[in-house]
C-alpha cells in the first residue's frame, strides 16, 4: 500500500512539474511574437531599455494574453483597459519604462526600482533614492503600505495572500490597492525564464 502511494506522489508531482512546464512554455511562445514589434518602438525612441526587459515585463503583465499587453492604459489616461490594441499598449509601456530609466540614473538609484515604479509610479524613485538607493522588498513593501495603499482608500493596512513562488519566499502577503511589492523581483526571475524557454521554441 505504501509503495502505491508513494508512486502515485510521484506520478502526480512529475505530471503537474510537466503540465506547468508545458503553461510556462506555451505563455513564453506567445509573448515572443511581440518580440518584432517591441524591437521596432525601441528603435523610435531614445531609450535604456532593451527588448528582453520589455518581453519580460510583458510576460509579467499579461503573458501575452489580453489586447494592453503592458498595461499601461492608466498611465496614459487613467482608465483601465481604455488601450485595446498592442502596439499602443508596448508603445506606452516604453514610454514609462524609459521615463524611469532616465529618471532612476538621475536619481542615482538601480535599474530595478525603475522597473519596480512602473508597478507603484515614479515617485517611487525618489523614495528608494532617499533610502538607501537600492530597491528592497522591505522597501516597496513599506512604500505599498503607507503610500500607494493609503491614496487607494486602504489606510488600514489590510492585506491579502499572493500566491506567487518568489511572494511566497519572503511572506507571500500584499496590501489591499498597494500594488505588487515583488513586481521588479518577478521581472527578474522571468527574464530568466524567456531565456531558457526560448531555447526550446
């Protein structure tokens, strides 16, 4: 009886690392055939940025599955999901990931808090500048709660669990309108992961 269990636990555990694999695959496939079109607005502008940022980025936003592929409608009016087409959507999102690059180097503070402000805005920026000048979980997790989730309507701290493999690593909790505090962290790790999956495209 034991060892029939102990091979189904096995059985299962290699079929959801297989079926999961397959996901990561299949999403990585379709944030490439924007690759083209994010080489093509890099070139027309003026940027830090490069292609495999922004395909990660991208990965991270949406995985390539809805029309405001970067979600940046509301930094371009406000208003959610008003961008419905995605060279709109990747010509906006570089737009913001450029304004905080410039912004970041000026500042004197690392690239990931540039990517982590595209997440909680660019005042963020300025923040980390005057704390450290590294971007930290601790300190987007500070900034999520007394400042993006506060001018949400979230002033008492109220959270909620993110089930996420790297949020899970350090507490796996966020505020409620506070934005993702492991946003540059999961662009990071999902650069990685275009690199490697693509070797099998």
């Amino acid at each position: 009886m034991f060892k029939y269990l102990k091979r189904l636990i096995i059985f299962l555990l290699v079929f959801l690392f297989a079926f999961q694999t397959y996901r990561i695959h299949r999403n990585v496939k379709n944030v490439m055939q924007y690759k083209e079109m994010v080489e093509e607005t890099l070139a027309d502008n003026d940027t830090k940025a490069n292609v495999e940022l922004v395909l990660a980025m991208i990965y991270t936003e949406t995985k390539g599955g809805e029309a405001d592929v970067m979600q940046s409608s509301e930094s371009s009016d406000g208003v959610a999901n008003s961008i419905t087409d995605s060279q709109t959507s990747i010509q906006q999102g570089v737009s913001v990931l450029s304004k905080n690059l410039d912004l970041a180097e000026a500042a004197g503070v690392d690239v990931w808090t540039a990517v982590q402000a595209y997440n909680f805005g660019t005042a963020y920026i300025d923040y980390v500048a005057k704390n450290g000048g590294e971007n930290t979980i601790e300190l987007a997790e500070s900034y999520s709660r007394d400042v993006v989730a506060p001018s949400l309507g979230n002033t008492s701290g109220e959270s909620y669990f993110y089930y996420h493999p790297l949020a899970l690593i350090s507490g796996g909790r966020l505020y409620k309108n506070g934005g993702n505090i492991y946003y540059s962290r999961e662009v990071h790790f999902n650069l990685y992961l275009i690199e490697i999956m693509s070797v099998f495209s």
